[in-house]
C-alpha cells in the first residue's frame, strides 16, 4: 500500500507544479495585454483630444468677420480655472440617485470575536 500512496504523492506533486507553472506563464500574458491596452489607451485618448480640439477650432474659423481673419492671430495660454458655465451643465447631465439606506445592525449581532468562547 506504501509504494502507490508513494506514487500518487509524487504525480499530485507534479500535478501541482505543472498548475504554477501554467498559472505564471497566464499571469504574464495578461500582464503583457493589460501594459499594451494602457499604450492604446493613451494613445486613443490623445487622438480623440485632439480632435475635439479641432472641432472646437472649426466653428470658431467660421464664425470669424473677413477683417479679423487677415490679421496675425494671437496665442491665448489656456485658462487653468473652470469656468462656472462648465461645471453646472455637467452636473445637470447626471443623474442622482439617492443611496439605499442600510438596515441597522441589531446588538444581538454585535459580538467581540476576542472573547467568544471556544470549547471543545
């Protein structure tokens, strides 16, 4: 009986180090594609910011008189601080929900764990 316990031992062990194995090579993988999706990500962000940036310039090369677009444009820094429009729109385009309240905790309970008695 001793010798097949032996051998059942031996293959769980293998059984189990192939398992780790397999689970790090898995682990290492998803590290890989999770680094390359926060590239693409990136990436994708900045494009869609430019064009934004560039949707927000055509409308306001169309709305500019003949007279202003022939003079030398001039480079504004841009604003650091919100301005009160942005923010209150943006609040109105959510919507609240309250959170569900919770049940009080009845003292029955309520126990400390350091002074339940174990016996055995």
């Amino acid at each position: 009986m001793l010798p097949i316990l032996t051998v059942l031992f031996l293959i769980s062990y293998g059984l189990m180090t192939l398992l780790i194995v397999e689970q790090g090579s898995t682990i290492q993988s998803q590290r890989t594609l999770i680094q390359q999706l926060i590239g693409d990500s990136t990436e994708l962000a900045g494009l869609k910011g430019k064009a934004v940036q560039e949707q927000d310039a055509q409308p306001a090369q169309a709305t500019a008189p003949p007279a202003q677009a022939q003079q030398t444009p001039t480079v504004e820094a841009p604003s650091t601080q919100a301005t009160p429009s942005e923010k209150p729109h943006a609040a109105q385009n959510k919507a609240h929900r309250p959170l569900p309240e919770k049940p009080p905790v009845p003292a029955s309970d309520i126990a400390d764990a350091r002074r339940t008695l174990m016996s055995i």
